[in-house]
C-alpha cells in the first residue's frame, strides 16, 4: 500500500498536470471505487464544469479541491495508480474512473487492478468531519508533531510499538515499510510494549519518523511491489535499512535481518540493534 511519501509524491506529480482543468465528463468503469454519493450517476454529474483548484493530501489521502465548494477525497489503498495520458490512447482494463477535460487533449485516468481505492464527493465544509479524515493522528512531518505529541498520541497504549505506530489515529501516513524502517533507525524492537519506552527512545523514535519520512519523500518513495507514480519507479527502497532484506546484513552491525509476524505484518528488524 502506499504510504504518507509515495502519495506525497503522487500528489506533486498530479497537481501541475491537472491543475485548473475543468471536468467535463467523467466515467465510472467500476461503481464499488465511488462511495459518496453512492449514485454513480449523481457522482458523474456534481463533477461536471468543476475546476481542480489544488489537491491536498492528509496521511494516505488524495483530496482534489474543486471549484463551487466540493473536494474529492480518493484513497489509492493497495494498487490505486492515476495516469494523465492522450485520449485516443486504448483504455486498459483495470482503468476505472475517466476524467475528461473541456478542450483538453489528455485525460485522468484512475487504475487500480485489486478494485479496493475509493472516492468520495462531497463538500469542501464537512472535510473535517468526513470520517476518514477526521480520525486521522497528526502528520508526521507538521511542525505540532514533536516528541511530546508522539508521547501524548501513545499515552495509555498497551500494545507493541509496532501495532500503535501503524494505527493512524496515533500517527498519520505511517505504514508497514516506515514503521520498520523508523523503529529499526531509532534501535527500537517492534514487540517493546508502548508503555515500556522512556522519554530518551521516544525521542530517538520522533527523530528517525520524521528523518525516515523526509527522506523517502525526496527519494520518491519505495516500489516494493507494484508503486510506481505515471510509471516512474521509486528509489527508497534501495536505501532500506531493514524492509525487505532478510537475512542480509544489518548496516549498523552486520548482523543478519531478521523477519516475523508483528501486529499481523512481516516485521523486519535486527535482533543485536533492537534487542527485545
């Protein structure tokens, strides 16, 4: 799934294409990807003639600001992909939503091959109550997110440190890769329970999120699997300390990678580095 950096990324990447493009018409290839409203032909229609005045992003949220009032709220999930191509070009068939523009040669085209992404239309006035949003921790990289917030967010967790840092009420944008990779740089075991961690590893921990986020945000995100944003790969991933390289090296120590289930998710540390 793509995390806080590959939307981030996403979000750069689409806004000087789209941009002040009015929506002419728009087609919904699979009805299950929009939510609110949940008449497709409403949908269709409340997006016509709007202008994209700029898009936002909130955690693992896309939201499109559109003129009179509106917002689109998408959620790319697991596979999510957004592609800005010629309209002549022959649609494939996992491109499910079709943004047409007035007078435009190129169109937005939404992907998504697993079917799971959503959108929903509403207005720019309940954004701060849509639930999604509304539920969400403070981002990582906001100037209100210090280590004191981090201990305020985890107060009266009691779970490992790995489940309450993928819970995005405690920290938005957050997923498997940079939790691992955040944890792993602040020499933190992902089953620490919460409540064991003291003043200096929370700190150490707000230290390496915020480095770990910045960094993957510069290097255009990770592509483990399938992430690629209009095509073009990201590069993080090939500065992982932990993600994805067991029994490799440890590049603090050298001592192999170890993986395991944690909080349901293949968990990869370094068992010297970050001892139990």
């Amino acid at each position: 799934m793509p995390e806080l950096p590959e939307v981030e990324n996403v979000r750069r990447t689409l806004l000087p294409l789209v941009k002040e493009k009015i929506i002419e018409t728009v087609e919904v290839r699979c009805p299950r990807i929009i939510r609110t409203p949940d008449d497709i032909m409403q949908f269709a229609h409340e997006l016509e003639d709007k202008e994209i005045m700029d898009i936002e992003r909130r955690g693992k949220y896309l939201i499109f600001i559109l003129s009179e009032g509106y917002a689109l709220v998408s959620h790319l999930r697991m596979e999510g992909k957004y592609w800005f191509v010629n309209h002549d070009q022959p649609y494939g068939k996992h491109e499910h939503v079709i943004f047409h523009f007035h007078g435009e040669e190129k169109e937005l085209r939404y992907e998504d091959v697993r079917k799971f992404g959503t959108m929903d239309m509403i207005l720019q006035s309940d954004l701060p109550s849509f639930p999604a949003l509304a539920k969400l921790g403070p981002e990582p990289l906001d100037p209100v997110f210090t280590w004191l917030k981090l201990k305020e967010q985890l107060a009266g967790k009691g779970t490992n440190i790995k489940a309450a840092l993928l819970d995005q009420q405690v920290v938005a944008g957050l997923g498997n890769i940079y939790v691992d990779e955040s944890l792993a740089m602040a020499h933190l075991h992902p089953t620490r329970p919460v409540p064991s961690l003291n003043d200096g590893e929370l700190q150490l921990l707000h230290e390496a999120i915020q480095v770990i986020i910045k960094k993957a945000i510069v290097m255009e995100g990770s592509t483990i699997r399938s992430y690629a944003n209009m095509g073009k790969k990201g590069l993080m991933q090939e500065e992982l300390l932990v993600y994805g390289r067991t029994g490799e090296p440890c590049k603090y120590c050298g001592h192999p990678i170890e993986k395991r289930i944690v909080a349901g998710r293949g968990t990869h540390f370094c068992p010297a580095c970050q001892p139990e």
